[in-house]
C-alpha cells in the first residue's frame, strides 16, 4: 500500500508534467519569435554614429515614420543600429553588414576612396541644413588683422584633426589655396565622431574666453570653426563660453572666403536586389512634412529647417580637395552618385576629377590606397602583450579610436618593470650597453626628471617639477592613468602568454594561461586575434642575465644576484659587496649597498664610460643640451643625421662643411664632463662622447662621485675570471688579481626573448647580431598583422611609446596607409646604414634612437599629418628642450571602445 507522501509525489510530478506539456505547446506555437532570421532582401538596416545620447531617440521616432510609411503589409522594412565612430561605420558599410550609412562629409569621401572595384556608392539624400555649411575664420579684434596673409607663422586654434568644419576644410583652405603656414593648435577631442560633437570647437571657444579675460597678448592670432557654433556661442547657447568676451575681443575676417561644402547624406552601395526598398527609404524621406505635428518634432530634432533634399555630388569637391592633399592620391577618384540621377538603373560610373595639392605641411590620410601604400582590412580583435609603460599607452590608443583590445600581463599589477625591481629603482632612459656578450642588452637606467617621464595629456601629480620620480611614484601614476582613461576593463593580469603562432590566413593563435596568485597555473585557453601586438619593452625580468659560464661559480659559497634581484638592501649590512657593471642600475646598487652599511663595495667594471651629468657644469639642465633641436643638431653634424627624408638637408650640410668646428664643440664638451665628474686615471674615457653615449650612457647626479672620493665605492677596471675557494674571486685586466666578496650583483643586462614566437615567425622577424630592425621601429616587413611598440631606445620613452601607439592605432583605423614590403625595406636599409656607419655595434643597435629622438618623432608626426613643430616660437622650438607635454593633443580621447569582456 502507498503511503500518502507517495501519492502526494506522484500528484507534484503530474502536475509538473502538465504544465510542462502547456509550456511545450506555447513555445512550439510563438518559438518562431525567438528565431533569429537573416536580414532579408525587404530589410534595411542603416548605420549612424552615436555623437550623442539624443541619436537613438531621434532615430526611434523616423523609424517608427519610415516603417507606416514603407511598410509592404509584411515585416518592418528599416531599423538601425549606432557606431561608436564613423570609420567602423563606414567598413560596415563597405564590407556590407548595414546597408544604409548616415555619413558625415569625411565618411561620405571616405567611402567613396575605399569601394572595391565593382561597387558602386549611391547617394540618397540630405537635410537642407547640410548644403553649402560653412567655416569661419576669427581674429583677435586687437591685432587688426585684414589679410589670411598677416597669419603666416602665428598661432591659429583649429577644432579636432577629423572634423571638416573645424579643422580640414579651412585649413586646407588656409595653408593650401591661400598658402599661409601659421602655427595650428588642434583640440582632439572625441576623435573618430569627425567633430559632430563639436566638442573641440567648444574647447576651442572657451581657450578664447580665457585669454580675453587674463588680457594675454601671447597666441593665438586666430581660430577656425564653424559659423553654426560661433553663432551658438554669440547667442549664449554654449556653457562655460562668454559671449561678451568674444564679441568684444574677436571678429570674423569678412575677406576670409572658406569654401562652403555639403555636410551629412545618407550612402548606399548599389545592390539589384534592394533598388526598390532603396527608392522607397529615400522617397519616404522627402515626404516628411513639417505640418504633421510628430513629424516636425522628429524633423527638428534632426536639425532640418524645412525638409529632405535629393543629393549631389558637387558640394563634397573640396572636401575630397582637402583629403586627397594629405595623402597624394591620385586625382582620378570614384565619386558617388546620386540615387535621384539615375533611378533604378544604377549604371553610372562617374569619376570626379578633383584638383590635387599638397599640404607644404603633410595634412592626416584619410584614404589606404595612397601611392607606395597598400590597403589593410580593419582588425575586429588586437591581442597586447604586457601592461608596462608600453603596452598602457598602446591599450589608451587603440580603445580611443574604437578598437576591440585585450591586453594581457603575467603580473597581478599593470606597471611592467616599475611594478618590481632592484632598491632605489627610479625613472630610467632605458639605453644599451656595448654587448661583449652575444645577444644580452644591457639597460643603462638613466634617471629623468619627472617632466621628462609623463604619458601625453597627463600630467605627474606624484612629484613635483623638476624632481626625480622614484619607482613607487612611476607605478603610482600609472595606476593612476589606467583609472584616468578607463584601461581596467580592457586588461587581463594574472594572465601569461605561453606562446603565440599565425594561421595562413593571417590570423593569430595566442596561447595564455591563467595564474594563481603564488604564479601557478589556474587554467589555460587558446584565443584567435586578428592582430597582436608585442609591448614588452626592451627587456624584461625572466630575460636578466647573469653569466654562467666563469668557472667555479657553483662552488662559490657567497651569494649571487642580479640587479632587479636586489630589491632589499639590508642584505648588504656588513657584507663585502662587488657590483659588476658600469650602467645606472650598477650604480644605483653600488650607491644603496653603500647605504645600507656594507663593510665594503666595489664597482667592477670593464671599461670607463662617459656619464652626463644632470646638470652641466652644475648649471644646464642636460635636456637643453641633448634634447633641444639645436642641440640634436649638433650631435647631427657631429655624428650622422637620422634617415628621414624631413630630418633636415641643412643639418647635412652643416656637418659636410662644419665637422671641424662641431668636433671642437664636443672635445670641450668631454673636457667639462671629465673636470665636472672626476673622469681621471681608471674612471677616463677613451671613446668619443657621442659614441660612447649610443653604446652606454647614463645620467648620473654626484652619489657616486662623492662616494669615490671618499674612497666609500671602489670604481675598478676589470672583469671575473674565476670565482676560487669559499668567497674568493679572481680578476682579470685589474689593478689587483684577487679579492674576497659575499655577495655579488650582477648589473649585466638582460637577453631578448623571442621564445613567445613559433620559429617561423622568428625567421622571418630576422633578427640580426645588431638587433631587430623594423620599420618606423614598429613594424616588421615580413610578418603581417603584428608591431611592436617599446623597441625603440629614446630618451624619453615614455612620450616615444605614446606616439608610436598612436601611429598605430591611425594605420589600423586606415588614417594612415599601410606601407608595402618595398617601402618598409628601404626605409629599413637606410636606418641600418646610418647607424652601422658611426654608431659601436652593440646587439640592440637596430633600436637606438637616443638623441636623435626629436627627429624619429618628427618623422611619426609627419606620417600622422602633424605639425612637428610644436614651439610657440622659434627661439624656443630651437633652444627649449621637447617633452611630452609638447605632444599633448595627438592621441585621441577615449570614445565608445569596446572593452575585452564584451
């Protein structure tokens, strides 16, 4: 017999069982709603860029229109979806996952330059508001200028690079038709929306407001923008903008003729199967009617005074004029046409024929098919190894401009080096050493001030000017920068990358595993990337080197340990301490060895190289020697001039005719350095100081000199032979054969590790005795889909990085072209014959940059269509030294980036 509870299960499962019938019979009856179907041929789906919260509102509302008015009596015919900018809008478009994109003037030409040869782009439409929009020059009313001609070499403030009414179109204008060069400010502010947000011209505005008031005869002379925003700010309509202030103190230049153009329409690429919905979208469009009470609400929210009208072509003509400038593309360019021109046949090909100038100052490419140049697809996912300094500031880059970008570091903190390292570790120029030793780059850490070591438009709040940022203070700030520019989400730590290899089709296979915090293995997956990214610097901790083939090491009783090991000091309290190494980082162990109350150091080095003071002669700083243009001049002339085809002819002259005088300078110079630092007997220099620089060089204050003379260091010549008995080492080319020591730190470098590459890929990097030559030292020839950022060696790297991954993020974006195998290898051969023919051969040569770096970041900034000539004047462009505030304003602002978790 049963029990009750028996029978009262049975009953719950009957129940259940039924209504799981019922549930069943609902979801076979509505689960056609739950289907995802493919976008039919009586569908359109349109793009637009989300400038603002506002767009998907105002686009709900046409929806709602355009589906009553094209509706067919079967599903909805239109819906949209947003962009975060308008070149991801504009290669959906082309690669055909939307088919309508409501583009700005620099999309709408932007799409014409990149159809493939059998498309066509038809033009459906615009707002009245869009014809001839115009641009507007201002000036101050005190200066009492009349002509654009009065402008030349003064500072005029322009809206963002991308935006045509605040930035190309009139400054095409200006520098080109009217042949005016003055000096451009840019507000880069939300780059990619192509300056609908208007935002840089808001910047823009208020900088004029702020300078009226403080009553600053200095910058600017002038500004461009759009009348429709200086309108805006007369009328009040702007926060934070005084109108007052600018009518009293600014005027447009009436004579100042800019060029009218056309400004937003709606593109499609011509398909036969949706000609019909195409006529239908545009014709509904047209047939808005300001005296229907929604749709004038919707008409206006839109920014349309009356109506829709009918495209044309002939109002982009300056705009393609002005892009085209930048980028020397040919004259013979596909335009769209115009969907009202040839209805439903679509069998025009028309070919605009635009006039070509170019920019005396190379303006940004918006085109990837410029000559010597070929096209890239944009990658959809970018891999980034390691989260330093280097890998930071290419993740900022490349989720500014929109980018899907994991970022991934083995360490449990973003930081790189500056996360962990040897005591006192403080701001480094990272440099190499002259490599006896086959393939070991040695980091010469010479210390900056901290205005030297800044990440472009973020100031270092964690010391103040002039003072020298330690370790603690360097991983602060960049903790602080990946807050600033919401990085968190786009990195993975705790996160190693074992291995990574290509598939044919270009693709990469990225192998990482996930660590416990004690660094063991929690799991492991295998990702596809379309692109990766190499941003681990020079070198990194699991690369130190420590020699191990002198004999007797293993029978040594004393203790051994790297620089980076030497993160506690007190293990040298009344120890007998032998520092090998010549470098920063040997110094800057010597010098806290001593600190720590050892009974003895010495600094064993093998040769005597030359330092550079922080001050020279204890009065210049050094950057106004070594990084002012006047100053790389001279080093220029003295030694080679970087190999770039803007890197200066007159330099090359001058040290054609002026060597005599230029080796004199620099004679003096080592006679200063070797009384200023005590480079006599054992501690003088035998090579040039300029040589010597690019194999080893740091810059030291007085600790070690003072230290010598008291006799508390050692400096020795000479290097380990042997290590004999309980702590005895022997010596080789020294003043003495032997001495006893308990701990010996090595300060000898760390070794390049490609091991993360499969072996194909390292043979086709080509890595050579002198290093790993790449071209603009970020890309390499013959491997696809990858760049490095952080292997070039400057004096400033930190503002290096920050332009290089900007560079990048532009290639990938197609504002800058992609250039072809033949023009990464010449400009590579030209790079190993300028510095294999003056430069020590040492094995990271292919990346030394050094005090040449002003003239490298010239060449990027050229390459990006900036003005590398960043100065307010000329007395200062050519004796103040450049720092990476000077770059402030090139990379772009963050702006819809899709985070790694999405």
């Amino acid at each position: 017999m049963l029990s009750s509870s028996v029978f009262s299960s049975l009953a719950h499962h009957g129940r259940r069982r039924a209504a799981f019938r019922q549930l069943s019979s609902k979801v076979e009856r509505c689960g056609s709603r739950f289907h995802v179907s493919p976008r039919g041929r009586q569908q359109l789906l349109m793009g637009c860029v989300s400038y603002d919260p506002a767009v998907h509102d105002i686009w709900t509302g046409i929806k709602s229109y355009l589906n009553h008015a094209m509706s067919t009596g079967g599903s909805d015919p239109f819906d949209f979806c947003l962009f975060t900018n308008y070149a991801a809008q504009v290669r959906a478009l082309l690669d055909g996952h939307i088919d309508i994109a409501w583009n700005g003037p620099i999309a709408h030409v932007m799409a014409e330059r990149g159809l493939r040869s059998t498309d066509s782009l038809l033009s459906l439409g615009m707002r009245d508001v869009d014809r001839d929009f115009r641009s507007v020059l201002v000036t101050r009313t005190s200066l009492s200028i009349r002509s654009v001609q009065q402008l030349q070499d003064r500072t005029v403030l322009a809206g963002t690079w991308d935006s045509p009414q605040a930035n190309v179109v009139p400054l095409y204008w200006l520098t080109v038709l009217e042949e005016v060069q003055p000096r451009i400010v840019e507000y880069n502010v939300d780059v990619g929306k192509h300056g609908d947000t208007a935002a840089g011209e808001v910047m823009l505005l208020r900088e004029l407001c702020a300078i009226a008031r403080s009553g600053s005869k200095e910058r600017p002379a002038g500004a461009v923008l759009s009348k429709m925003m200086w309108d805006r700010a007369l009328d009040g309509r702007l926060d934070g903008v005084d109108p007052a202030l600018l009518s009293e103190h600014y005027e447009i230049m009436p004579d100042a003729q800019i060029p009218a153009f056309d400004h937003c329409q709606f593109d499609a690429i011509h398909k036969a199967e949706k000609t019909e919905l195409l006529e239908d979208f545009s014709s509904a469009l047209m047939q808005m009617d300001m005296n229907d009470p929604e749709q004038e609400r919707l008409m206006c929210l839109e920014g349309i005074n009356k109506e829709w009208v009918p495209p044309r072509q002939e109002g982009y003509d300056i705009v393609r004029e002005a892009m085209d400038a930048g980028t020397g593309a040919s004259s013979n360019q596909r335009t769209a046409t115009n969907l009202f021109t040839v209805k439903s046949s679509f069998l025009s090909n028309q070919r605009g024929t635009q006039k070509f100038h170019q920019y005396s100052q190379q303006r940004r490419s918006f085109s990837a098919t410029a000559s010597g140049m070929q096209s890239i697809s944009r990658p959809k996912t970018i891999a980034v190894i390691g989260a330093g300094v280097a890998g930071l500031q290419t993740t900022r880059a490349l989720q500014s401009h929109g980018f899907h970008v994991t970022c991934f570091d083995a360490n449990s903190k973003v930081g790189g080096l500056w996360n962990s390292n040897y005591v006192n570790f403080g701001v480094q120029t990272i440099l190499t050493m002259f490599c006896s030793v086959p393939n070991v780059v040695h980091p010469i850490q010479s210390k900056v001030p901290k205005q030297l070591y800044e990440v472009q438009d973020f100031p270092m709040t964690e010391v103040e000017e002039g003072q020298y940022p330690s370790a603690v203070h360097v991983q602060r700030y960049l903790e602080r920068m990946v807050k600033e520019f919401r990085l968190q989400d786009f990195i993975q730590l705790n996160t190693y990358v074992e291995s990574v290899d290509q598939n044919d089709d270009g693709k990469w296979e990225v192998s990482i595993k996930h660590l416990n915090g004690d660094g063991s293995t929690s799991t492991q997956e295998r990702l596809s990337f379309d692109y990766l990214i190499s941003a681990t610097g020079l070198y990194s901790n699991r690369d130190a080197f420590v020699p191990s083939d002198i004999d007797g090491m293993d029978q040594y009783q004393g203790k051994i340990l790297h620089s980076s090991q030497f993160t506690d000091a007190s293990i040298a309290n009344g120890q007998r301490i032998i520092v090998v190494g010549g470098g920063k980082s040997a110094i800057d162990c010597a010098v806290e060895a001593h600190r720590a109350g050892a009974a003895r150091v010495t600094l064993l080095s093998r040769k005597a190289h030359w330092p550079t003071p922080r001050k020279i002669a204890g009065v210049i700083p050094f950057q106004y020697v070594f990084l002012s243009r006047f100053g790389t001049a001279l080093v220029s002339a003295h030694r080679g001039v970087y190999p770039d085809e803007g890197a200066g002819k007159a330099v090359s002259l001058f040290r054609k005719f002026g060597w005599p005088i230029v080796g004199g300078a620099f004679y003096a110079v080592e006679a200063l350095f070797r009384l200023q630092l005590g480079l006599f007997g054992e501690r003088s220099p035998k090579a040039d100081v300029v040589d010597d620089f690019y194999g080893y060089a740091h810059v030291l204050n007085s600790d070690l000199q003072d230290l010598i003379k008291s006799k508390a260091v050692d400096f020795m010549l000479g290097e380990i032979s042997r290590f004999s008995g309980n702590t005895s080492i022997e010596l080789s080319k020294s003043r003495t054969s032997n001495m006893d020591a308990d701990l010996v730190v090595f300060a000898t470098g760390f070794k390049p590790n490609y091991s993360v590459f499969s072996e194909s890929i390292v043979k086709d990097l080509n890595i050579e005795s002198d290093g790993l030559y790449l071209y603009r030292q970020i890309l390499p020839p013959h491997v696809r889909n990858l760049a490095f950022i952080g292997k070039a060696a400057t004096i400033s790297n930190i503002s290096s990085y920050g332009i290089q991954a900007e560079w990048l993020a532009r290639m990938l974006n197609g504002f800058i072209p992609q250039p072809n195998t033949d023009m990464m290898e010449n400009e590579i051969a030209a790079h190993k014959e300028w510095s294999r023919s003056w430069m020590p051969k040492t094995c990271s040569r292919a990346s030394l940059i050094l005090l040449h770096q002003t003239h490298y970041h010239d060449a990027l900034l050229r390459d990006m269509g900036e003005n590398p000539l960043r100065k307010s004047n000329i007395v200062e462009e050519y004796f103040v030294p450049y720092q990476p505030r000077d770059y402030d304003g090139i990379m772009a602002s963050p702006s819809g980036a899709i985070p790694a978790s999405a």
